[in-house]
C-alpha cells in the first residue's frame, strides 16, 4: 500500500474536536484555581483563553504545549502554589474533559488497522489523560502505540515520540503518516523524516498547514481514501 506501513495521529483537534473537549476543560480547570469569575478571566488571559467567550486564541500555548509548559506559565499568577500541585491540577482536569470525537473512530480505525497498518498516538498531552480520553472512546486497544508528553521520548516538535513509534515497529520514518491540527504536529513530522498530513479540526487555518503538509483534509476521515489513492 503505497509504501504506507503506519499512521501516527495527534490526539486533540485531530481524534478529538479541540474546542468542544478543551474550552470545557479551560473553564472547570481556571474556577478550581481561583474560585471566582474575575481571576478566573485574568488567569485565563495568561494561557489565550478568553474566560468570558470561553474560547481559545489560536496562538494559546494550550494549542501545541505541555501540562509542564502551561503550568510553568501559570506559576507567576498563582503565589503559594508549587509546579507539581498545579501539573497535578491540569491532569486531573484533563482526564475528566469531555471528549467530542472528529468523526466515529472505531469504525474508522478498524477500517485502517483491516489494512495492515501499524497506528499510534503522540501528544503533547501527559500519557494517563491521553490513555483516559482514548478508553473513553473505547479505542485504546486499536491502537499499538500510545506515548505523552512525559512517556519518556520528549514533546513535539521534537521528533522524539515520532521515531519511537518507527523504532518499536522496525518501520522506516518514510513509511509513516502523521497526521495532526497544528504546526508542531507536522514540524515534527517533517523533522522524523515522515509524511504529513494536516486536519482543520484544530484551531489552525489551511493556510497555517499547507506549508508542512502533503494534504490538509477537513478531518480525519478523509484520511483512508488518501491513503488508498496512493496503493
């Protein structure tokens, strides 16, 4: 098939609408730190969330950093809190995030994984709320490989989790599809050597993917007739 032997996917606003699961999230998460609404729109403010619209800018760090990136940022607005309580805090907030899927991933997965392909996830997530999100969607087991921000290989836009999948399955880096909503998703595509595929269930624009990418489809799904276009 094309020389495609696996499909590595970005996990928010690319399985999963970003901001129908993190908007959420951002709310629960910002009133747990302050406990009103006012601190919670300047707290808000520091990480491109705007609290009243309840909405993301699309340069939040949310978008494409780390827990550890966010709550690095937060630690100068929140005195008397160390980093680990609040890492603490985004995780566990994370983990109960409601999750919207782009489009029905089982049926879909199932249908890549019928054609031989190795699949994997890497995020910038930490790996226990990536872990709850794909079971709350019962798709953890369709998936050979599951690696966070803190699963040991680094964060995109490093490459790091990107050649570990290729490594664990003896797959040349060319053979491999990333695919991702976010200009660190291809970055680090393109770094490791593999294919890239851009989706607009993010907050990027097409204009913002196009550059790094072999394709930006609206979302996922169109992921498997591309694939088969090129067997």
């Amino acid at each position: 098939m094309s020389g495609i032997k696996g499909v590595l996917f970005d996990k928010d606003g690319t399985l999963f609408d970003f901001a129908a699961t993190w908007e959420v999230w951002a709310v629960g998460f910002l009133e747990r730190m302050t406990g009103n609404a006012e601190d919670a729109a300047h707290l808000g403010a520091q990480i491109g969330f705007d609290y009243a619209a309840q909405r993301f800018s699309p340069d939040s760090l949310v978008i494409a950093g780390t827990p550890g990136e966010v709550a690095q940022a937060l630690m100068p607005f929140l005195p008397g809190a160390s980093f680990q309580d609040v890492l603490n805090i985004l995780n566990e907030e994370a983990e109960m995030a409601p999750q919207v899927e782009a489009i029905p991933l089982v049926p879909f997965l199932n249908d890549l994984r019928a054609r031989g392909l190795r699949l994997g996830v890497a995020t910038n997530d930490a790996e226990a709320p990536a872990r709850a999100h794909l079971k709350s969607a019962g798709v953890t087991e369709l998936f050979d490989f599951i690696a966070g921000f803190d699963s040991g290989h680094g964060a995109k836009p490093d490459p790091g989790q990107l050649l570990a999948f290729a490594r664990m399955f003896s797959i040349a880096p060319e053979a491999v599809v990333m695919v991702g909503d976010s200009t660190h998703d291809l970055i680090a595509g393109r770094a490791a050597g593999m294919r890239c595929v851009g989706v607009l269930t993010g907050l990027a624009e097409r204009h913002d993917l196009e550059p790094l990418s072999e394709v930006v489809l609206d979302d996922v799904g169109g992921l498997t007739d591309w694939i088969a276009a090129r067997s």
